[in-house]
C-alpha cells in the first residue's frame, strides 16, 4: 500500500455538457464533471474511492501508463491524477455503517428511560470486548477507533 498514486487519465470532451474522465489502467474507474474543475475533483474522489476498494480486496494494483505511451483521441486530453490515501483511508474507516440489533422490549424501554444512546453503547461494548482503547487524535482533536 502507498500513501501517494498517480494514475493518468483521459478527459473526454465528446459527452454533451459534461467531461467525462477514464483511467486508461484501472477498469471500471470512470467519472465526469460539468467542466474541467468538477471532472478533476470527481476524478481525485473516483480514483481514492477504486484504489482504497481495491487495497481492501487485496487486489494488486497495477503500475500506472506512462503518460507518453497513451494515445488520447482528438476529443480527448491526459490529465495525471493524483491522491494522497491516509486521510481517505482514515474517512471510509471512521464511515458510520448502520446495523439492525434486536432487544427485548422491557430492556429496551430501560435504555430510553435511562437516555442512553444505542450507537454509543454499541461501541463502547464492542471495544470493550475487543480490547480496543479509544484514543484521540491530535491531528482533529476528536475521538477515533484504533
């Protein structure tokens, strides 16, 4: 895993009103924009989102096209790419996924008296049981899991 990738990217102009992005060496990683600025911020989102799914299925990634090896059509242009994945990687690891529990319904009745918060009890059970420590990042100043 590496902290920086830099993939070239072809901009197509032929889409009506919009920008379309394709990366040559990753397949299925597309996106567009309403003009270049939005294609390239939605390429960089693109790009951290299929390169993180891809470490997370362990899937190898390959080594980018050099850029003077790609031969762009006339309605296109290379753009490079680029991303830094430790802050993309610590926002879809801190991401809230949502779980159904169940639980009797005098207990439940209980915890509402009681106002506690389900999602925060959750958690605090899970990483008790984990043995996970919460500590707090210097960088946000705001708790997060380790």
């Amino acid at each position: 895993m590496k902290d920086r990738y830099i993939f070239p990217a072809f901009f197509c102009y032929d889409l009506k009103d919009q920008v379309g992005v394709v990366f040559h060496d990753l397949p299925g990683c597309v996106s567009q924009g309403d003009n270049d600025e939005d294609a390239l911020r939605m390429a960089r989102e693109g790009l951290s989102l299929h390169l993180w799914g891809m470490e997370e299925d362990n899937d190898e990634i390959p080594e980018p096209t050099p850029t003077k090896e790609l031969k762009p059509e006339i309605d296109q242009t290379v753009v490079l790419i680029d991303v830094f994945m430790p802050p993309f990687r610590e926002r879809m690891n801190n991401k809230a996924v949502t779980k159904t529990v169940t639980v009797p319904r005098w207990l439940d009745l209980e915890a509402k008296a009681a106002e506690l918060n389900y999602s925060q009890v959750l958690q605090d059970g899970l990483m008790t049981r984990l043995g996970i420590q919460r500590k707090i990042s210097n960088r946000r100043k705001r708790k997060v899991m380790v």
